[in-house]
C-alpha cells in the first residue's frame, strides 16, 4: 500500500509519495526545478547540483541536491531563494564555460538567466554527469561505461580493452548525452566559444515572472527536461 507524507515546497503544501525524491516531487506538481544529470526512472547521484533547494529545519537552512533528497513527512523546501537562484546561475554559468558546445547545457544557461560568462572556456567533451554510465548500467544491464580516475583524472571510459564483451550497440549513451547535440550555429572552434543565448526567445515570459513555475518552454526539450520524458 502506498504510503504520502506532506511537504511545503516554495510556500504550497503538496501530498508526495513516500520515497520519492524532491526533485520528482516538484516536477509533478508543475514547480521547476532546472536540472541536468536527472532521468526519470534511473537513480540519481547529485552530479551537476543545478537542482540545489534549501531544506529548511529548525529554523535553519541547509542547501542540497533536490534530485538526492527524499520527501519527509512536515519537511520545508525552498527552491527559488535569491540564495538558491545565485548559486544555480554560477553553476550552469561553470558548466557553459566547460561544455559550451553542448546545447543542452547552453539551454540550461538561458534557463537560469547566464547573461555572461566570467570563466575561461575549457571547450571540454564531458561534464562528469553521468547520465551514460547510468544508463548503460540500469537501462541497458550492459555495465560497459564506468567512472575511471579521480580528482582532474576522472573520466568516463569503458573497462580496458573489453568493450565489446560488454557493449550491446544500444547508443542510450549517446542520446542521453547532454554533448550529443551541437548549438544551433554548429560546433564553436577553439578560441571563439561563447554563450550562446539564441534559444532565450524560446522562453516564455512568464518563466521570467515566475522562476519557479514550470511553463513547458521549449528549452525542456533540448536538455531532455523530465517533463517532457515524462510524457
């Protein structure tokens, strides 16, 4: 038998599901919560932390990855704080600056109002999201994708020449990967990226009223907002 507790997220009282997590939660209710490393159905592990709340406890507040955090009965979250909206812009602000030709993460920029990148381009392949090696493991029961490295090292490889005893060809790591799609103008050589910020048309205006409201704006669709998976 399923089993809710009520949580306050942002000021509305909301019935959850018990062992669902904050992130899913606010999805459901139409409350945005911008994410990158999240799929619906597969376990999270906190990687990009765009989803950042601040769980508040006895008065004090204490800032997480909504995505990790499981609902409690009487819990308090808050999602859209000058704090918490301050801290979300400087990440997706890192992230342009290492991934700028990925438009999953361009989107992710205009969604969480990047006017301006103050950090050094790195125009790097991969932002340690995850999302591949945790597809091919949950998804694809493959297990050929993996962490591998740490600190500056870590990087996502498949097991030393072994690939194709694991691999089945399946390209979930390739679809679900925030890199897979190139900004609209085509890839950014080195020396000449940039934010982008074509796509900040595709926003709607209510989205720049209400931060906290899900308006199903086309940007969902070009990180693969789970809304739109949900569907």
């Amino acid at each position: 038998m399923l089993q809710y507790v009520n949580v306050m997220i942002d000021g509305a009282p909301v019935r959850a599901e018990k062992g669902t997590s904050v992130l899913d939660t606010a999805i459901h209710y139409g409350i945005c919560i911008p994410h990158l490393c999240h799929i619906p159905g597969i376990h999270d592990m906190g990687a990009c932390r765009l989803c950042i709340v601040e769980e508040v406890k006895n008065g004090r507040s204490k800032v997480t990855a909504s995505c990790t955090l499981l609902v409690e009965d009487g819990m308090v979250i808050k999602s859209n704080t000058d704090k918490i909206l301050k801290m979300r812009k400087n990440i997706a602000e890192l992230l342009v600056a290492q991934a700028p030709n990925s438009k999953a993460i361009q989107d992710v920029a205009v969604r969480c109002g990047v006017k301006d990148v103050r950090y050094p381009f790195r125009n790097e392949n991969c932002v340690l999201c995850g999302r591949c090696v945790r597809i091919c493991k949950e998804r694809a029961k493959a297990n050929a994708l993996g962490f591998i490295g740490r600190g500056k090292d870590r990087h996502v490889d498949h097991p030393p020449g072994r690939l194709m005893d694991y691999c089945k060809n399946c390209n979930g790591c390739i679809m679900f990967c925030p890199m897979s799609v190139t900004p609209c103008g085509g890839p950014m050589k080195k020396g000449q990226e940039r934010l982008c910020g074509q796509c900040d048309s595709q926003l709607n205006a209510d989205a720049q009223k209400m931060p906290g409201v899900c308006v199903w704006c086309e940007l969902g669709k070009g990180f693969q907002c789970s809304r739109y998976l949900a569907v």
